[in-house]
C-alpha cells in the first residue's frame, strides 16, 4: 500500500470520556496491525490529561502518562470491558489553573488556560506521527482542534448515547442497548410479582438512541427522551393502561438521563460541571417515578399504583464488550490503520449508509449550546401521543433503524 514511506514512524492511542464496552478491543486491534505495519505505538493515558501532562524534561521511560504497546501488552485486553489507557473527561483548551500540571503553572497563571501549545509539543516530544484519540463528540472535538493545529489525527467514534455526528455506529452502543434489553427482562420478575410500575431510568444526555432502540427490542412499554418534553399526566395514563391489559399487571418505561417533563426543564445532581461544562445528569427516574404513583388513581378507579425505580447506570457499561462491540471496534481499527498507511489525517472511520467508510473529523461538530447535533429524528421516529418509536416504512434505513443523521 503506498502512501507512508518510513515505517519507523510512530502512533499514539488514548481514549477520553466515558468508558465504554470495546475500547479496549479498539486499542488492540490498533495495536497489533500498526506493529505489523512497522510502526511503534505508544499509548497516552488518562485521554488528554495524559496529553497536557507529559514533561518534556524527563526521560521517555520516566513518564508517568504514556506506555509503549506491545502484542504482549494487548493481546488479553481485547476481552474486557473499560479501558485499560484509562480516561478523564479533560478539555485541553480550558484547563482551570488547580488542575495545569505543576511544571506548567509558570506558564499558564489563568483562572482557565488554553494547554493546546504544550499539547502539541509534547505529542511532537514523543515523536508521535499520528494520533488516534477515541472517543465521544466531547474528545473528538478537541481532536479537530489539534489537527487544525498540523497534528495528524485519524479519530475512532465511541459513546454509549451513539450521538457521535458523521457515522451510524459508536463503540459502546451496542453493548449498552443489549445489557438495557437484559436488564430491563430481568427487573420484569420484580414488578410482575409486585404489580408495579416499572421506571428504568438510562443514558441518553442529548439524544435518545439509548431508550428508543431498547424500547423496538422490547425492553419496555414506553420510553421519554431528550428530544421531546413529556406530559407526565399522558404518560402516566399510557403506563396504567398498558398495566391493566398486562396478564402480569405490570408496565415498564424507559427514562433518558436528559429527558424533562414539560415545564420543568432538566433534572441534575448538583450544579458540579466538568471541564466541557457539562452538569451530572440524576434523577429524572426518580421524579418520574414519584409523579405517576401520585397521577395514578385518577387513572386506576382511585387506586394508587406503587412504583419500582431503577436506575441502570454504570451496569450497562461495565463488562465484556457484545458481539458488535467485539467486531466494529476491530473493523475501525484497521480502517484507521488504512487511511494512516495512504498518510491521510483529520479523518474519522465511521458507518454510513451500512458500510465502513471515513469522513471528515470536522463533523464532530455541536449546537450553539454546546451539544451534538446527532439525534432522533422526532417527526420520523417518535410517535409524540404514544411515547413510542415508530420503526414503520424502514426500507433503506440503517441496520439499527434510528441511528442515522
């Protein structure tokens, strides 16, 4: 293949944000192919932490943030779930002055500071030709932001939300609706035996691929997301209704984490942001939950039905990656690895139209409010009166139906 002349050339691997399924598939696949392409790779933890983080005046060996891979070192990662690069959900471009590394803070004496001029210099201090950063709309946006800067960057899309711009799949989207799908099968045992209503309460800050999807594979009788404020009056009404022509007397719903009743907005944690200024999503389960006990006598001949509340959390990213989290990470690894081997940059692999192909890495691109501008087609996909997906006249849409831009 031609393209890259000196093959003792270098790439660098990290993976930011949050840990998902098949990360560490990726770093292998990357790995493995890139070694017998004759490159060296090294891999950066802790995401861009780790990139900000390097101290030029130490030795390679000496770096507390970097690593050289070897077969040895990957091969066995493949089969667990998380990352073993670790991660953090670090915005390079405003670090706030308590957080710049300690042989930094001559430098930058900001309450926030732009790190990208040392980021750059320590990526070329490693020697690093090409950098492979993993992750969300978050990481990757800092990605575009160092190839503007003349760092070659093919990028690899992962999030469990799969609201990645550009690409039809994410590492991560997969195992997150089958372990919502299991789990969601598994609690049914809990509200048929109790007579209850069931609110599982899933990822999804922006876009609601994680509740829809799950919601067409059975997972529950109804689904809210971000996309569209809810009536809890309606939803409530819908949920008794599906409990009383349920055999077992029970009925589930699906709650995205970003999902808001009408009129009142967002529910979070705490007002704690992290570095990209983003709230901790909680809690919406929980106030939906307490709404329809309260709604629903009016619905249930004056009875109060009583409520399980779930929240599935950190149990649909834990684990051993699925079987498409096991594949596609592998598959865009070696994509990445084509278009590194044609000295292509500023890349990112993804699907489309059902098949492997790269775009360009300025489609990681956000909202004048800072969120993604991939997610649900409402008018297409969500039945607004039903609280349901609609997945009818399907022909020619993708293989995972919703997920498109």
């Amino acid at each position: 293949m031609k393209g890259v002349k000196n093959r003792h050339k270098t790439i660098g691997i990290l993976t930011g944000g949050g840990d998902v399924p098949g990360l560490n598939p990726a770093i292998r696949a990357v790995t493995l192919r890139a070694i017998k392409e004759g490159f060296k790779v090294i891999g950066i933890k802790n995401g861009w932490k780790g990139v900000i983080s390097i101290n030029p005046s130490l030795p390679i060996e000496d770096q507390e943030y970097c690593m050289e891979l070897t077969e040895s070192v990957v091969t066995r990662i493949g089969r667990s779930g998380g990352t073993f690069l670790h991660s953090s959900r670090t915005k390079a471009d405003r670090v706030p002055y308590k957080m710049v590394p300690e042989h930094l803070k001559n430098i930058y004496k900001d309450e926030y500071n732009d790190l990208t001029p040392s980021a750059v210099e320590n990526l070329k201090y490693l020697g690093i030709d090409y950098l492979v950063p993993i992750g969300g709309d978050d990481t990757l946006s800092y990605g575009v932001r160092l190839h503007r800067e003349g760092i070659k960057v093919i990028a690899i899309p992962k999030t469990m939300d799969g609201d990645v711009p550009g690409t039809e799949y994410c590492i991560g989207f997969s195992t997150c609706v089958t372990r919502t799908i299991e789990l969601a099968h598994d609690l049914r045992t809990c509200a048929g035996s109790h007579e209850r209503i069931m609110v599982l309460e899933v990822f999804g800050r922006n876009a609601g691929f994680s509740a829809l999807l799950p919601t067409v594979g059975g997972a529950a009788d109804r689904c809210v997301i971000p996309e569209h404020p809810f009536d809890i009056e309606l939803l409530t009404q819908l949920l008794v209704e599906d409990r009383l022509k349920n055999p077992s007397k029970y009925s589930v719903v699906l709650v995205s984490e970003g999902a808001a009743i009408k009129g009142k907005g967002i529910k979070y944690e705490d007002d704690d942001t992290d570095m990209f200024g983003h709230k901790k999503l909680g809690g919406i389960g929980d106030e939906v939950g307490r709404y329809i006990k309260k709604l629903s006598p009016k619905f249930n001949n004056g009875e109060e039905v009583n409520i399980i509340n779930q929240k599935l959390g950190y149990l649909v990213r834990s684990g051993q990656p699925d079987a498409l989290d096991s594949i596609v990470p592998t598959a865009f690894a070696n994509l990445a690895l084509d278009l590194i081997l044609k000295d292509k940059s500023g890349m990112m692999v993804a699907i489309n139209d059902g098949k492997y192909s790269a775009v360009s890495i300025e489609s990681v691109k956000k909202n004048e409010h800072g969120q993604s501008t991939k997610i649900v087609n409402v008018e297409k996909f969500y039945d607004t009166n039903r609280y349901r997906p609609i997945y009818k006249n399907i022909m020619g849409d993708p293989m995972l139906i919703l997920t498109s831009d």
